[in-house]
C-alpha cells in the first residue's frame, strides 16, 4: 500500500510540474518578460554547463592530454555547425570519442 500510495503521489507531482506552465500562461496572453528572457538564454547556459560538466574531469597533464575529448568536441560543433541537427551533433560527437578512447588512444 505504501509503495503504491508513494507511486501515485510521483505520478500526480510530475502531471502538475507538466501541465502547470499551460496553466499559468495559456494562449493569447502575453509572456511576462523574464519568462521570454530565460528562454532566450537559458539554453545557452545549459549547454555551457553541459560542457563544463563533460569536460571536467579531462587530465591534460597524462596522455593522451585530453585529445579525444577536444577532438569529439570539435567534431560536435563542426557537426552542429554543418548538419544544424542536434542528434547528429551528439551522435557524431559521442561515437568519435568512442573510438578514439577505445581504439586509438589505448
């Protein structure tokens, strides 16, 4: 009964955190202005964060001194830059680090 209460007490806070923006802004109605400013640049921040976060760990002082993580990740922007494609961008990045950490670089 426990697990089941706690199951659907998850499922009812997740359909509100869903439903709850068309809610407070529905249609016709004007956005406020920090709403459409974080949409602006929240995407970035995250991406950078993102970035951060992957890059974080990469030891430059041992070999291979972080080549495939700045291989893969100019292969990412490359990737987005020619494809605008996010999947391929990812796709890309991720499969070349792969190889290159499993393959190349030993």
């Amino acid at each position: 009964m426990h697990s089941a209460l706690l199951v659907a007490a998850m499922a009812l806070g997740t359909i509100l955190l869903r439903f709850l923006p068309f809610l407070i802004f529905r249609r016709g109605r004007a956005l406020p202005r920090y709403i459409a400013y974080l949409g602006e640049v929240l995407s970035q921040a995250i991406i950078a964060m993102l970035v951060v976060y992957c890059l974080r760990e990469t030891d430059v002082l041992r070999a291979p001194h972080g080549l495939p993580e700045l291989i893969a990740a100019a292969a990412v922007v490359v990737a987005q830059v020619w494809r605008r494609n996010a999947l391929v961008s990812i796709l890309t990045g991720t499969v070349l680090y792969m190889v290159l950490t499993q393959v190349i670089f030993l």
